[in-house]
C-alpha cells in the first residue's frame, strides 16, 4: 500500500501520519508527537489529514456547555424547592448527585480512552449528556430531574479528560500554550457563567428552559462531532477490573457526600452519617490504591495508573489547580448567597453582578495561554494566585452589609483574570510533563483532584458562611449584618489556601522544551 502526504487544513497544525486502524490490529505507519517525552509512545491516523481545528472547537463547545451546566443550578435551588415542594437539603442533592457522579465516573476515563476509539468515548459522551438534558427539561418531580442529573454528570465527566487528551496529542508544543487557554475558558469561565445565566433566565422563564437552552447546542455539536472527529489512536484489549471500580466508587463517592455534609456536620443536625462516610471513603481509597500499585507491579492494566503522582511538575501543577479550582467555585456559591441574603438583590441583579468576571477569566484564558508559550509557567501563575489572594482578603475586609453591586463587580473581575493566569498555563505543564502512554490517566487524576476540590470548596464556603451568620445573630446582630459576617468567615478560608498556594507555585519549573523560554 502506498501513501502520500496530504496538504495540512485547518488553522491548528495539522496531525498528518500514513497509517491505518483496523480494529487492534498496529498501525501501518505511526509517529511519535512533537515534544513526546516517552519516544516509544505513539499516534496512529488514517491515511487522510486529520484537521484539528474542528475537533478541538467541537469538544471546546461540548466541554464548555457540560461544565457550565454543572453550576447552572446554583442559583435556580429556592426556586426549584417552591416547585417540586422539597427542602434545601433535597434540593442540594441535585448538586451533591451530580458530583459525585463525576467522582465515580471520571477515574474510569483512563481505561475507557485506552479500551475504546476516540470517536466512541465522544459519542458516549455526547449521547449520555443529550439523554440527561431531555429528562431534566421535561423531569416532573425531584426524581427524575436527579436521575437526569446523573446521567447528565456521567456525560461531563468522560468529555474533559478526552478534551485535553486530544490537545496533547494532536497539537504541537510551540502551540499547545494557547490551545490550552481555550480548555481553560472551560474551566474556569464556564462555571462562574453558570449562575449569572441562570439569574437571567429564571427572571422571565421557568427552570426547565435552563436545559432548553443547552439542547440545540449539544445537538449541533454532536452532529459535527460525527463529521469531523476521527480515531488518532488505537483500541487496546486491556481488562477493566470490576473492583477496582467498585473501591473507586465508594472511595470518591463518600469522600464527596461526607464533603457535601460539612454544614451538617458543623451544625450538628448530622453528624454520624458523612462521618462514617469519610471513614469508609479513606479506607476504600487506601485499598484502591494498593490495588492499582500491585496490578502495576504485575505488569497489567490498572484501572487508575497512579504514575503521573510521581512526577513532580505534575503533582505540584494539580495542587496549585485544586487550590484555585476550591476557591473560585465556593466564590461563584457563596457570593449569591451573600447578596440575597445581606444585599436583597433579585436573581437577574445576581447574574449581572457575576457576569463581568467569568467574562474576564474566558475572554483572557487564549492571550494567557500565548503568553505562557514565550515565558513559561512562573511568570504567570504566581501573579495570578497572589492576584486571587489579595481579592479573597480585600472580600474579607470589602464585603459588609452595605457593599455596593460595583464593589462587588470590580473584586470578582480581578478574581477571574487570577483564576485564568492560574488555570491556563498549569493545565499545559500538569499533563504536558507526563509521557504520552499517560496523558488519559494524568487527565483522570486531574479531573477526578478538581471534582474533590470543587465539593470541599463549596462545601467549606457555605459551612463557613452559615456558621458565621448564626454566630452573628446570636450576638445580636440583624439578618442582614449576620449574613454579611458569616459570608466573611467563608472569604477568610479562602484568603489562607490562596496565599499557601503562591509558596507552591514558587516552586514551579518550565519543561525542559520550555526551558529556553523563561519562567
């Protein structure tokens, strides 16, 4: 068989490698990726040009609607329990549910993109999501809308891990900086845009056009994911090991409840039951990870591969990633409830109020990603956490009974450029410092970390919030000045893991293709 080189489309630089996939069977021509740190790991192609561009823009919109879809909620639960007549702590399963969800899907992903095509992995994905979309629109009772949260959550999960596995393999060192700020607007802008879309919609529709909304978009990427996605690698025959997953579940899924259950715990309304769940989440953890180092040593396929912890740029990237993930998404929680309950503000206020800085952090996470190809890492993500801090401290002192909608505004716009010079480079210095055989596992472990911040974050924040407030009322303090108060509590736990997060990113290094670039 003979092959030609085709001509490159699209703007991205274009995957161009002769070769076939028939099944399992190896590649008739493969190379290895630009930058590859493991020169043995390859891609395989068809032998047609694969033209990045349209897949990295189709999984960027999928990626972004789904994530965005995961706060959507946040601002819409009063309404939701007027509707369905359920309680607060019912209604905050619809988050909790899908969290952990995510916990138990996403560190399955390693395997799933190893033991299936790219192509399939999307369209699990993309189908999971679009089934979970249509039963919440139309769910009757609080049932089916968490039962259409869950498989709506399974969908995410799956997507973001594929997303920036695609980035690694398919675009070239000297452009991922930039590519990587569009995974990064997914990150960070779309869940701080999640509420704000919410306040506007709910001021004139009901909450099932909240889903309405999202179901043309996923429709028309979907319908272009099966024009323009190809397979780049090649289906391997590795086992899933079916205790493995079930340890994961437990381990992640009582890890996030017990998280979830902070307010309980701290009010003493329910103490022994996410107690026992943290209890019985470490020990499933500690039995998954000797489980997944003895299958290791064996030779064999873990579900997990824990390797990526090894390497420290990674590691110290996915700490600092949490860190700022846990504060910016208590933030996004715990501001709206501070101006309804210390501000009086309506849901639509709410959404203008929050719009300005998740349009900051999206708009700037492409110019970040730029920048972090000319100088590296350092430059940026340590301004930007101690530009986090400062916001989180000047929220503590700021943020009282009689702020102002323009205070609020102009503190959480530096906040979203913080959390976007955070987020952009660290994405492509965590995974881009792992060999490509473990791009999908690191993208797990990082996923499912971000899952565990994102419920300890909000989960402190709210905690923090109402502890302070009751603290406050029984002081003797009105309902307004109480809440502002214990909002403070919770901007002050911020402020303190922000800060510590600038000493770790201190210690950052460029990789060594980068080292000629600064940082």
């Amino acid at each position: 068989m003979t092959t030609s080189t085709p001509t490159p489309t699209g703007d991205l630089p274009a995957l161009e490698l002769p070769g076939s996939l028939d099944g399992d069977s190896p590649a008739a021509g493969t190379a290895p990726r630009e930058g590859a740190a493991d020169p043995r790991t390859t891609v395989v192609a068809s032998p047609a040009a694969i033209t990045v561009t349209p897949i990295i823009a189709v999984l960027v919109v999928s990626a972004f609607v789904m994530i965005l879809n995961e706060t959507l909620l946040s601002v819409a639960l009063p309404t939701l329990m007027a509707d369905l007549s359920i309680t607060a702590v019912t209604a905050q399963w619809l988050a909790t549910g899908f969290l952990l969800t995510m916990a138990v899907v996403i560190p399955t992903t390693g395997f799933l993109m190893k033991r299936l095509a790219v192509r399939q992995v999307f369209m699990l994905a993309m189908g999971l999501f679009l089934a979970g979309t249509v039963a919440a629109m139309l769910a009757p009772t609080f049932p089916v809308l968490l039962g259409a949260r869950v498989v709506q959550a399974a969908g995410t999960a799956m997507v973001l891990p594929l997303l920036m596995t695609t980035v690694l393999a398919l675009v070239p060192i000297r452009s991922r900086g930039l590519v990587m700020g569009l995974v990064g607007v997914v990150i960070s802008a779309a869940p701080a845009l999640g509420p704000s879309l919410s306040g506007f919609i709910l001021e004139h529709r009901s909450w099932h056009y909240l889903f309405a909304l999202m179901l043309p978009i996923i429709v028309v990427a979907l319908v272009l994911g099966l024009v323009f996605m190809r397979n780049y690698t090649a289906p391997e025959k590795v086992r899933l090991d079916a205790l493995s997953v079930v340890l994961s579940a437990i381990g992640f899924g009582g890890l996030i409840y017990a998280l979830a259950s902070i307010s309980q715990i701290v009010s003493g309304t329910s103490r022994l039951l996410p107690l026992l769940a943290a209890g019985i989440g470490v020990l499933a953890l500690s039995v998954f990870t000797l489980r997944q180092l003895r299958i290791q040593s064996r030779g064999e396929e873990p579900l997990l591969d824990l390797r990526p912890l090894r390497v420290r740029t990674f590691t110290v990237s996915v700490l600092v990633i949490t860190i700022g993930f846990a504060t910016m998404l208590g933030t996004v929680v715990a501001l709206p409830l501070y101006m309804t309950g210390a501000l009086g503000m309506g849901t639509l206020e709410i959404g203008l109020t929050m719009l300005p800085g998740a349009a900051a952090s999206g708009l700037l996470g492409p110019f970040v990603g730029a920048l972090y190809d000319r100088v590296g890492p350092r430059p940026i993500v340590v301004p930007g956490m101690a530009l986090m801090a400062i916001v989180s401290w000047l929220e503590v002192v700021l943020l009282d009974a009689d702020a102002t909608q323009g205070l609020i505004i102009a503190l959480n716009i530096p906040l979203g450029i913080g959390m976007a010079m955070v987020m952009t480079p660290l994405l492509t210095l965590s995974l881009g410092a792992l060999p490509r055989s473990l791009y999908g596992h690191g993208s797990a472990i990082l996923n499912t970390l971000q899952q565990l911040a994102g419920a300890l974050g909000t989960a402190v924040f709210i905690a923090l919030l109402s502890l302070g407030a009751a603290v406050a009322a029984a002081s003797g303090a009105s309902v307004q000045a109480a809440q502002a108060h214990g909002a403070s509590w919770a901007f002050v736990f911020g402020g303190v893991i922000t800060t510590a997060a600038i000493g770790l990113a201190l210690t950052l290094r460029p990789l060594p293709a980068e080292a000629g670039t600064g940082g």
